[in-house]
C-alpha cells in the first residue's frame, strides 16, 4: 500500500473494489462539446477574453492540436475562473494551460501561480530541468504572460501560498503522479489551505472504470473517480458538479503502458526503455487522448 494514501485513502480503496458503485448520474452535466470547441470570431479578437487567449498565435501547433480533447474554454468556465482571479496550476508540465490562462488573467489583473515540482535531491534532475525550461520561457515575455508568481509542490514542500489568498487551485492530469510518490492526500490538504472560502477546486483527470481495484500507485495513469472524490472531502471540500466535456469513449483504458500510450504521450517502450521504432501507434492515435473526469468541489 503507498503510505501517501493514509488511512482513509486505504479505506477508500477496499471499499471501491467492494462495491462497484458509479457516481450519481444526477450531479453530472452531459457533454455539450464533441470535437472542435466553437470559438466566437468577435470574441476571439476582444483582448483579455478566454476566445482571444485560446486563438492566441503564440499557441503552438501542437498545443491547438489538443483543444478538440480538453475544451479549455469549456473547461475553464466551468471551474468559474474569472479574469480578477488568483489561480494556482499544480504542476502545469509543459504549459499547456499556461499559454491560456496567463495572458488571461495578466489582462484581467489577475494572478497565474504556477506550482512547480519540487525538485530536492539528484534523481530529480530532469524535473529540475523542465522546470528551469518553464521559467524560462514564461518569464522571457512579460508583456504577453503577465509576472507569473512560481510555488512549489511536492512530498517536503511548504505552504502553496498564503492561507485563504487563491480563488481557485488546478490539478490537471496529475493526480496519477502524487499518487505514485505518495503525495496526493497532501496535495489536496495544501490546496484547501490556500483557497478562499467559497474558492474552487477544479480537477481534471485520466478516469479509470470503475468495478476493479483502484491501483493505489496509479502505475496506468487512471483513477477511479470515487476515489478523487474521497480524496477531497477528506481535505475539506464540498463536491459541486461534474461535467463530461472532456469524457471519451472510445478510451477503453486497455494500452500497453497505460494512458501515455495515448497522444499526446505516444510511449512505444515501457518507462525507461529506448523508444521501440516498429511499435504501431495507429490504434492509439485512432483513440485520442484519454477519457476523463472533470469534477468541481468548493472550500465552504
């Protein structure tokens, strides 16, 4: 068992291979979006609209290429981010979001804090450079990305910000990670901390199916959505809404090293192994990216 479950993520555990129950259909709003999320041209040209941030030209190809998957508009208006927002992005990877919501909230005299992995011994030495090339980059633009604050997050890290400050915290295809180091209670505690009262908790993550036993290190990247769901209201939150703008249903989470054998992963060997050239990908690339939860909670 990871030690970083604790007492009532073991619990939790047991109790989801047990039962197989499914989340009330009631609290979930059905996918409005399939495919391409429609932007308004006239709002796409306001500067300062979250239309204007997703069209930006300084998105990278690659990035756009992801929209049809992740719906950033959709998914940032339904975790009720607002330009004037203090917003705290747990471990933001490459930037994906970055790209989007800084120059947001830059225009809107708002706050993008970008919660970095702490990086504290020498085998995390790559994390370490990823975050040097993350600084990098959105520091090298004032102008478009605004003065990003920087944090840290990780199983040592201190207090993500000051208490009740932030009107809003992400974890965005993460959760999988802490689970394997055996942070993730202490990632959902660290973000109630910081939100203001009334401040939202926006989740969205790989979604394992529900019936067999949820692995507690998330080797496969997919988590159970009851379990995320216990996560949070051990820490504090009230759960709001779940949406499934970004559900798919051709993921059948059956790949041979798990969800990054997904794009935008594309992993051809196991971890640690050299790329495998004559794997075929075609199967995958046909898939998309992963099916996924997204899920709203509230620090009361």
């Amino acid at each position: 068992m990871n030690a970083g479950l604790g007492l009532g993520g073991a619990a939790l555990l047991g109790a989801l291979s047990a039962c197989g129950t499914k989340p009330p259909e009631s609290e979930t709003i059905p996918d409005g979006t399939e495919g391409e999320e429609v932007i308004d041209p006239k709002l796409a040209k306001q500067e300062g609209t979250l239309e204007w941030a997703v069209s930006g030209n300084w998105r990278s190809g690659a990035d756009k290429s992801r929209d049809k998957y992740r719906h950033p508009i959709g998914l940032l208006t339904f975790f009720e981010i607002r330009p004037k927002h203090t917003v705290i992005d747990m471990w933001p990877g490459y930037g994906y979001m970055t790209e989007i919501l800084a120059p947001y909230l830059s225009r809107g005299k708002g706050q993008y804090v970008a919660a970095l992995f702490e990086s504290t011994s020498p085998a995390d030495q790559a994390m370490a450079a990823l975050n040097g090339k993350y600084r990098d980059h959105f520091t090298g633009n004032k102008k478009l990305y605004g003065g990003l604050g920087f944090t840290e997050f990780g199983p040592e890290s201190g207090p993500l910000a000051p208490v009740a400050s932030v009107d809003c915290v992400l974890m965005l295809l993460v959760i999988q990670d802490w689970m394997m180091r055996g942070s993730v209670e202490k990632a959902f505690e660290d973000a109630f901390a910081v939100l203001k009262p009334g401040g939202v908790l926006g989740v969205e993550q790989h979604r394992a199916d529900i019936g067999a036993a949820q692995d507690p290190a998330g080797a496969k990247g997919y988590v159970q959505e009851p379990f995320v769901r216990q996560l949070a209201a051990e820490a504090g939150f009230q759960f709001v809404q779940a949406s499934e703008i970004n559900a798919n249903p051709k993921d059948d989470k059956d790949h041979p090293f798990g969800v990054w054998t997904l794009p935008p992963y594309r992993q051809t060997a196991e971890r640690g192994q050299p790329p495998n050239p004559e794997f075929d990908g075609a199967l995958y690339e046909s898939i998309g990216e992963s099916d996924r939860m997204t899920l709203k909670f509230r620090k009361p």
